[in-house]
C-alpha cells in the first residue's frame, strides 16, 4: 500500500477544488515545487500532479511549473495526470522526467490514443482516471457529463489492455467526508486493475478502512491531499501505518 500526496495546479498554484468545482478553490501555496520538496522530507516515494488548467480545457499554462516540480524533486517519482490527450503532449511530459501519465477524457474519447499510449510507455507507467458523479463519468476537469457508468467504462479500459486506474468519487472529493468504499469493493471483487483510491480521505480512520476494505483484492494506493494541508493527516504517520500492509 502506497500514500500519495496530491498537488493540484490551477494557474500555477497549489490549489484544492471542492467536487471539483472551479469556482470553489483554495490556494494552498504559490510555489508548488516547496510542496512537493516537503512531501519527499518526510518519506513519501510518488506524487500525484494534477494539472487543472490542462485538464478543463488543455491548456498549457502548467508547464513551467511542471518541470520546476520535476527538477527541484528529483529523487521522487511524479505521475501526472491533466491535459495529456495526444502522443506529442504524452512525449513532452517523458522528456522532462514525468514517470507516470494519468489519462483521463481522451480515454473516453479517443480508445485509440490509449493503446498507442500503452505502447510508448507500458502499462506499468499509465493510469486511467475514471472520475464519476453519481455513478457517471465525467470528463474535461469534470465540467462535462458523458452518458457513461463507471462500470461499463472500466470493462472498456480492460478490454484496451489498461492495468491501472485512478477512481474518484467527485462527490467526495474535497470536502474530508471519507471515501466511498462501496464503489472501491465493488471494483475490486469485479476487476484485475491496480486501483488507487482518491477523494474524501479525511484521516488516519479513513486509510485504515481503505486498507481493511473486505474485498476480493487490496487497493494498490491512495492519493490524498486537502486532509494533509489542513493538518488532518500526517503524512509521515500515514506512509509509516501503511508502508508493511500489502
């Protein structure tokens, strides 16, 4: 089991959204590369960076800020996730060091770019983020409502050859309620991907019961980020609880 610190970047800021509502952030710092520095201090092995500008409308706004990431943690692994909707962008991001690719609306959109994707990097090094509300999955920084449910979207990334997904729960996400665990059993006892759990994880109490979750297979990770800014978890006691649990 693997803790993931989350960084958000909205217009080159560390941001939290609340559901995913752009309109409803919190900026958490203004150099988000000292947030990640920090986050490699106390132990944590990979960080999750969501770039929201790329993800909303791809944009590239990010990308300076990105690379400062990159270059200021180098002994961390980052996946980046927010944006990358075609090979030229995909390339760019493995240039500058980004270790794994999260991929989001162009896997709804385009199946295509996903298996060329799969081919460039592996499965080892991409993720899907399969984000839904109710049930639905949404896309483009989850602004857009498609007329997919989650489970009939992830037997489509098994049938693609994708190994690992990101699910999150918008619902949850951002507001420290805890984490859906009924949609992760549900995944777990119904499919072989590797899953990392995001949003709504709230506390020490919240990962113990991901870790717990009675199911089929465990949960590979969890990515988490507004209970750490807000104090709500440690996350040297976090990677500590978690680092022996399989």
């Amino acid at each position: 089991m693997i803790i993931i610190p989350a960084v958000d970047i909205l217009d080159n800021e560390a941001v939290r959204l609340y559901k995913g509502d752009y309109s409803q952030k919190t900026v958490y710092s203004k150099e988000p590369w000292e947030l990640v520095k920090g986050f490699e201090k106390v132990g944590a092995s990979l960080i999750h960076v969501v770039d929201l500008n790329g993800a909303r409308n791809g944009s590239r706004i990010n990308e300076t800020t990105i690379k400062k990431i990159r270059s200021f943690a180098p002994n961390v692994k980052i996946q980046l996730g927010g944006g990358i909707r075609d090979m030229e962008r995909l390339k760019f991001y493995e240039e500058i060091g980004i270790d794994r690719f999260i991929i989001g609306t162009a896997a709804v959109l385009d199946p295509d770019f996903i298996q060329e994707a799969l081919q460039f990097v592996g499965p080892d090094r991409l993720l899907v983020s399969v984000d839904a509300m109710d049930g639905i999955v949404k896309i483009s920084g989850w602004e857009e409502k498609t007329k997919l449910h989650y489970i009939e979207f992830l037997k489509q990334l098994e049938k693609l050859g994708v190994e690992q997904i990101v699910f999150t729960d918008i619902s949850v996400d951002g507001t420290l309620q805890g984490p859906n665990l009924e949609s992760y059993r549900e995944i777990l006892n119904q499919f072989s991907f590797r899953v990392f759990a995001s949003g709504g994880i709230s506390s020490i109490k919240d990962i113990l019961a991901l870790t717990t979750l009675k199911a089929k297979r465990a949960l590979s990770g969890m990515i988490t980020g507004k209970a750490i800014y807000e104090g709500k978890i440690d996350l040297k006691e976090a990677i500590e609880k978690t680092q022996n649990v399989n």
